[in-house]
C-alpha cells in the first residue's frame, strides 16, 4: 500500500510541475519585433471585451508587442501561450493583417483592418498617441495626474485611464466605448520600460 501512495505523491508531483510550467507559460508574450532606426517600442499583456444585449460575451487576451517608427507601424499579438495570433503592419498607404494561417487582409487603415476582421472598432491610430500617453487633438475632458501626466480624457467615442507611467508612457492603457447596445472594453498593461 505504501508503493501506492508513493506513486501517487510522485504523479501529484509531476501534475503540479507541469500546472506551474503552464502557468508560466501564460505569461509568454511576443518578443521584441526587430528593426533598424529608432522606434517608439512597447510590449506587454491586452485584453479586449466585447458585451452585448442578448449575445454571450466575447473575450481574446494575451500579449501584444508594438514598434511604430512613425512612417511604419507592426504589431504582434499572441495567445496566452506565445503562438503568434496575428501580424499587423501600418504604412502610409495601407494596413495588412497577417494570421497566423499565413492568409492575409488588407484595408485603408489599421482601425478598418481590425473592424473588417474582428466586427469590432478598435482604436488603434489613437494608439500611437495614447501608448505615450497623450491625448490627441480631439481629446476632451482630460484630467492630469500630480505630474501633469493625462490619467484620463474622452476622444472619438472612447474613455480613456492611463496609470503607471513609466518613462515610455502609461503602463496601465483602459479603453472604454459604448457602440449602440454594445459595450467594449479594452486594457494593455505594458512591461516596465528598460530606459
């Protein structure tokens, strides 16, 4: 009998070894996206909710890597476990969704893209601003934190709260929209910045 509850304890071992392993590897996030030249460059985990009366809620998380060098902007999202979700790349002209099944989609901009794609506006030109934490032109109501660092304002139909700042800009990025009967909610939490 004492074999068995060995054994036992040996598999509750391993069970618990492989449950930290996958837990760790929830945390995986994309990794730094390679380029020449300076860039304004964040990484870090997001979250985007979609409510809707009578519709069961719908919710993708996971990590996201941004590079934006102002003429080109990609960005990389990956499942809770490190596999690339997609790929999207911002130029002058246009912006391309690569999945991570090799097929793509284009439109005007990124904001279309992801509308095309995911049946949900997205904010992601406001991004470029709001990632260093400035409100852009149409922004109003903005509120300051003690640093004179926007903490929270309106623009385009989102309301916005950006907290921990580091020397990139908010750590903590929510993003609120009402769409008709549907409410969206997204959150970036980005890495401490290494500057």
């Amino acid at each position: 009998m004492s074999g068995f509850f060995s054994f036992k304890r040996r598999s509750l071992g391993r069970l618990l070894a492989m449950g930290l392993m996958a837990v760790a590897a929830g945390c995986a996030g994309p990794g730094r996206i390679g380029g020449e030249g300076p860039a304004f460059e964040r990484s870090g985990r997001f979250a985007v909710n979609v409510n809707e009366a009578g519709r069961s809620p719908e919710a993708v998380q996971g990590g996201f890597s941004w590079r934006d060098t102002g003429g080109v902007l990609r960005l990389d999202l990956v499942n809770p476990l490190g596999t690339t979700l997609a790929r999207v790349t911002v130029d002058g002209s246009r912006a391309v969704l690569e999945k991570s099944d090799g097929s793509t989609e284009t439109a005007p901009t990124a904001d279309a893209l992801l509308e095309k794609v995911m049946g949900v506006s997205l904010p992601v030109s406001h991004l470029r601003s709001w990632l260093r934490g400035q409100p852009g032109p149409s922004a109003v109501n903005v509120e300051r934190d003690a640093e004179g660092r926007a903490a929270s304002f309106s623009e385009s139909g989102w309301q916005l709260r950006l907290s921990r700042y580091d020397a990139e800009g908010p750590g903590l990025l929510r993003a609120e929209r009402r769409d008709g009967s549907r409410q969206i909610s997204v959150r970036l939490a980005a890495d401490e910045s290494a500057r």
